[in-house]
C-alpha cells in the first residue's frame, strides 16, 4: 500500500487526503461552531467536492490539505497543508488548518503549521508563505502569530474581511 504520509512532528502524522476521509471531515464541517468562519458547514456532497478539490491541487501543485492524525493512535484531528491561493493577481501559497473542535487547545494546529511553514521553505523552496484568517477568528490568527507570520493587510474575500498574513524565508 502506498505511503500517504507527507510529514511528521512530535506528535502528529500529516498525511495525503483521500475519499475514504469523508467521515472524518464531515465531524468538523458539519459541526456549526467550528464552521464558524466559513460561509457555512458542509454537507456530504459539498465535502466530497472539498476532496476532489484538494486532490486536483495535488495532481497540479504537489500540494494541498493534508489529513492531520494522531503519532501514535492514528486518530483524526483536522486538517492542515499549503494551498495554492490567488491573491491580488498573483499566486501565492497559503498554510491553512481547520482542526476538530474536541481537540482545539492542544496545540496541534501550531504544530502542523510550523511543520507546514518549515516544508514550504524548505522543500518547495518558495520564499513567502501566507495564510487568510477571518478577522473575527482570534484562535486562527494566534496560530499564524505562533508560527511567525505578521499581519500584512486586510482584504475582501469570500464575502467576508479577511486578514492576510505573512512570513518570508530567511535567505542566507
């Protein structure tokens, strides 16, 4: 069987999405309040959608939302991955993370997002990496803050004020 995993840290397992995780996204997009600042939760369609879309970006960028999972229980915990993203014209990528409500507050989206910052630089060898947080959504903007990246601009986007965030790699 083939190797699906992409990354790993201390504690997690980032690993390629598939059809099979269906179920595992839809804890998160059809719970309400974690779907706070997405124009809405999602339903089993709209969530295979979502899959097929993160596959495409793979197939064309070699990236995309990764399946984030538990080291050593292999349970689901969210999402998080780089995503090619078009900002004022330009295509940029962006480290996005959605976790499962039960596990907010340990950690895990920090720690999926500097694994996701560090192979960005370091792998992709881009020089800018960004991530789009509704301006409401403070747990999202500390996780960009914990991982390096200063608020650049706030702009209009899905329908919403979106804060733009950024960080640029060390160049020797």
């Amino acid at each position: 069987m083939e190797d699906r995993t992409v990354l790993t840290t201390d504690r997690l397992v980032l690993r390629k999405m598939n059809d099979e995780d269906i179920g595992n996204l839809m804890e998160i997009f059809s719970d309400p309040v974690a779907m706070e600042y997405y124009p809405s939760t999602k339903n089993e369609d709209q969530t295979r959608k979502w899959i097929g879309w993160t596959l495409n970006n793979y197939a064309d960028y070699g990236v995309g939302l990764w399946i984030v999972e538990d080291k050593v229980t292999g349970d689901f915990l969210g999402q998080c991955g780089i995503v090619p993203q078009e900002l004022e014209g330009v295509m940029e990528m962006e480290i996005g993370y959605l976790f499962a409500r039960r596990v907010w507050g340990n950690g895990y989206a920090t720690e999926a997002a500097i694994a996701c910052k560090q192979y960005g630089f370091k792998v992709l060898d881009v020089e800018r990496l960004i991530s789009f947080v509704d301006v409401r959504n403070k747990p999202s903007a500390k996780v960009a803050e914990r991982i390096g990246m200063t608020l650049e601009k706030t702009i209009h986007r899905w329908e919403k004020v979106v804060s733009v965030y950024s960080v640029c790699s060390v160049r020797e």
